[in-house]
C-alpha cells in the first residue's frame, strides 16, 4: 500500500503544558498571553505543530482533565478571547494548533452530571454510568487508574457511579446516541473555530464491557487495562462515526491517546482503510519500567525490550496507519532522567534521545523543556507534590505499610510532577516563569538549565534539537522511508537503517556511560551528523548519536 504524504507527518510538534509555561501576571500559573510571547521561541525550533494540554473550564481536580464547560476556556487561563488571540498568533506564524478532547469523562461540576445525579428521571442521567447496590456493596471490585474503586455512591439516586479517574471524573455513557451527539458537536465548535485537531485524552476507553464482572485477582493492573477497560466492544463503531460526523469534515489531525492499545489493537484505530484516527499514543515502552505492583514499584528499563517495541510498532504501522513517536509527556518522568543519564552525560544523553526522537518513522513529539534538557525532581516531602495521581498512590502505600523512605524514592523517579515543574526560562529565582509564587515548586537545577543559557552555548542541547528537527525536515527519508534495527539482541547500541529511494541513512546510538566498539563496515556511507564534536574512528562514545548517508 502506498503511504499518502500529508502535513501531520512531516511536521513535529511541541507540547504545552499551560499552567507550567509562562504566566504574565504573576498569580503563579502560566496562562495563555505566556504561550503568545513564546510563540516566536517554540517557531524557533522548526515545529510546526502545538499541543496545548486542557485549558477549558475546570474546577481543576486533575489540573483540567476534568472539564466543567467543554465550550468555554478557564479565566485562570485568559478566557475565549485570550484563546482566539492564541489561534490567530499561531497561524500568522503557520503554526497549527491541536487541542486536548478529554471525553471518556466530565467534571462532576458539569451541567450534564448536576443535573444527571438528581433523579433517575432526569433527561441527563443516561448520560453517565450506573449501577445499583447499596452503601457497603458496591457493584465489582474494578480499581480507579488513581486508587480506590472506581465507583462513588450518589445517595439521591441510590446508585452508584461509574469513574475509571478520580470520582470527580465520572464516566460518560457513550451508549447513549445523545452524549455522542454531544461530543461530535463541541468537535465541530472548535474545528469551525480554525483549531487544527485534537488530541484524544485517554479515547480508548470510552466503550465499556456492559457486564462489569469482576477481575481476577490476580491480574496486573497492565492486564486489566488492555483486557477490562480499553478496547470496548463498541470503540472503533463510536469513532467511526465521529470521523463520519464530523472529522472528515475538516483536514484536521488526530492522535489517540490509548491506554491498553497494544499491537494487537493499535493498527485498527489508525487504518486508512477504517477510517478512525491518524495517530494513537500506546504506551509499550512508556510502562516498561513498571514492576510487578505497578508504576510506584520501578526496574530497570530492559533495552533489548525497548528497541524491540519500536521495531515492533514500526513494522504494524508500516504499510497502513502512522506512528506517534515520543518518550515522554505530562504524566511521565522527563526522558533525559528517565531514558539518558540526566549527571554525568546529560548534554550528550538528552542529545541522544532527540537524534532518536527525530530519526524514527513517525510523527515526533516534543515535550515543553525536553529541548533544554529539563531533567527530574526531587522533592524532600510529599508534600511538596500536587498531583493528584501521586498523593493517592502515596496515602495507598501508607494504608498498605509500605517502606515510605523507598517510596518516595519511586515518587521521585515516576511522579507526574516531573514533567509538570514550571518551564525554565532563565537563572532568575523563579526561573523566569512568573514574578509571583508559582503553583508548584521550580526545580533548582533551573540556575543551570535554562532557555536563557542554552541560546547563549553553541554547544547547548537547545541548538542541537533545532539542528535535528532542521535535518529531518531536509530529508523526508527519515519520515517516510523503511525501518530495519540492524543489531536487536546488542546490549548497548540501537543501530538501524532508514531508507527509501530518495536516500538511505544509518542511523547508531550508544546508550550508555562508556565507550562501545561500533565498526561500521557497510561501504559508501558518510557520516552526516552527530552530537559529539569530535567522533572517534573506533568505536561510539557515551551517549553518542551518529547518522551516516550513503552517498
């Protein structure tokens, strides 16, 4: 099958995560006049495309995943006309920007629940999820992706609801043709507006097994995702008609964001042929650090492993459908900290991911701060951390006896506030983020990592993510040519070819603290570029990144 060439592909885009980003009046939160003056920077790197996270109306229990007016943008955030200015900056700049579609769930604030939670007369109920049983007998034993049963009791009703979330999150009913209308109408609402797409929070989940019977025991959290919550029966008919209704309507892009999608699942969600998504966010090397009790339960990353999933996705994808390619977002540690070495080698190592970010067949994705090497946090106490996800694991973990020194080591290393620290601007006390408090604490290391020092080093991980997203964009090789790992079962190094018949590149990392022997006997090749100034003949130095051309 012949791969269709569009924008979406060529292009790669910068996720923003509002309230950490740059606020310009002082309350502490970034805002959208913060994304505005930086739109010259983010253009700067040569992406194209921005993701901005949530910033509808929100009571804000999980920083704006839990929308209270799907049509209305938080005045925390500067409000409609804020948003309509941010648009109108964007594409002067030929910049596209793609929303966050959170509707797997509501606010509980939002009208329709208000409303639904009432009666079981109400026209609004149907549109959530209920079950029967009494105070102390809840309906199943499934378990909240954020701890605790993922049902809450309305005493009005005498029901309880469905929240595979926080209960401030509950459940939409996408069995009912009224809440689909719903949704393809506030799509509509915001493409009409000149949005370029969205990005579809946690879209695989929204058909449920009707059925609700309880899981085994013994099931791994990561089992119970792919096999209970995701994939729903009726998932691919829901977006089908979607893109029928209203999508296919506008050339816009759309990426999944899909728990529980594997490879026996992904291809069908981004087929040309189904006609469903463009892309679909799964997260095979993203729990791959995950132990036996989960996220807060780390080990270390098998590399044999991770080299094997993107050869694995790239090859599912290969004739039919498109990759996402990305290490890391808002509900991740940082990848320098998490996938390099964020000490010794940080400059090489972020260097490193960005040469594989930009290398591999697929739409790239860059996270706020990955291209200063933004690394991880390290908070003294629990209560320095706001999310929502982490303080529950956290009282879990107490309620559980838990070593509580080990754990919040495990906080340090997987917390989502890793990634949600504000954005570091320059060596001022608060990072050049705002004038006043901000919402959640600056990582120290801000004096050192920071925009303001990267654009004054010619050497700076900054200038090296604006030369590789430059060197991808001149060879369309790297985006739509063929993919082969040439060393899977090696240690140490991730060596692949891309090639097509407009080029062919060899593509060699050295992922780790000491030199490893490289020779690179294929004839005819040159190198072309790389993140040491100075390559050794012998062998690839650490953290090193090299990609030849045959000429």
């Amino acid at each position: 099958m012949k791969m269709n060439n569009n924008w979406w592909k060529e292009g790669v885009v910068y996720q923003i995560y509002p309230r950490s980003f740059k606020d310009t009046t002082g309350n502490g939160l970034g805002d959208i006049d913060g994304i505005i003056e930086k739109l010259d920077y983010i253009k700067s790197l040569g992406v194209n495309m921005i993701w901005i996270c949530p910033v509808y109306a929100s009571p804000n229990d999980d920083n704006g995943y839990d929308i209270s007016d799907y049509r209305k943008i938080s005045e925390d955030f500067g409000g409609n006309e804020a948003f309509d200015r941010l648009l109108k900056a964007m594409h002067a700049r030929d910049l596209k920007l793609i929303m966050d579609l959170v509707v797997n769930h509501s606010s509980d604030e939002h009208h329709w629940f208000e409303q639904a939670k009432q009666s079981k007369d109400n026209p609004y109920h149907d549109y959530y999820i209920w079950k029967e049983g009494t105070p102390t007998t809840i309906p199943n034993n499934w378990q909240s992706v954020f701890n605790g049963s993922v049902w809450e009791w309305n005493a009005p009703t005498k029901e309880y609801y469905l929240h595979y979330y926080t209960k401030k999150q509950p459940d939409l009913n996408w069995e009912n043709p009224s809440v689909r209308k719903e949704v393809y109408a506030i799509i509509d609402f915001w493409l009409a507006k000149g949005v370029d797409g969205f990005r579809m929070d946690v879209i695989s989940l929204i058909s449920k097994r009707i059925a609700f019977e309880n899981v085994p025991q013994s099931m791994s959290f990561i089992d119970v995702m792919e096999k209970v919550y995701a994939n729903g029966p009726r998932v691919h008919e829901y977006l089908k008609e979607m893109n029928r209704e209203v999508l296919s309507k506008y050339d816009a892009v759309t990426v999944g964001e899909g728990p529980g999608v594997n490879l026996e699942h992904g291809p069908r969600y981004v087929s040309t042929k189904e006609k469903e998504l463009n892309m679909v966010f799964h997260f095979d090397h993203l729990t791959i650090d995950f132990g036996p009790e989960g996220k807060y339960d780390p080990v270390p990353v098998d590399f044999l492993r991770f080299k094997e999933i993107f050869s694995q996705w790239d090859q599912a994808l290969a004739e039919d459908g498109w990759n996402s390619i990305f290490l890391g977002n808002h509900d991740f540690s940082r990848i320098v900290s998490r996938f390099g070495n964020d000490r010794k080698y940080h400059n090489a190592s972020a260097k490193l991911l960005a040469t594989l970010l930009m290398s591999l067949r697929g739409t790239p994705y860059v996270y706020q701060g990955d291209e200063i090497g933004m690394t991880n946090v390290a908070h003294p106490s629990i209560d320095l951390y706001d999310d929502v996800e982490t303080r529950n694991a956290w009282k879990a973990a107490e309620a559980a006896g838990k070593d509580m020194n080990q754990f919040l080591k495990a906080v340090h290393w997987q917390s989502r506030d890793n990634a949600r620290t504000p954005m570091q601007w320059d060596a001022s006390m608060q990072a050049g983020f705002s004038t006043g408090k901000p919402w959640i604490p600056v990582n120290e290391n801000h004096e050192q990592i920071n925009v303001a020092a990267a654009e004054n080093d010619p050497n700076s991980i900054l200038h090296y993510y604006r030369k590789m997203i430059a060197y991808r964009k001149a060879n369309p090789s790297l985006v739509y040519g063929h993919f082969e790992d040439l060393l899977p079962q090696h240690p140490y190094l991730f060596v692949y070819k891309r090639w097509d018949d407009k080029g062919t590149f060899l593509v060699g990392h050295n992922f780790r603290d000491e030199n490893t022997n490289w020779e690179q006997k294929e004839l005819g090749y040159k190198m072309d570029i790389g993140n040491y100034a100075t390559p050794s003949s012998q062998f690839l130095s650490p953290w090193e990144s090299r990609i030849y051309r045959l000429v």
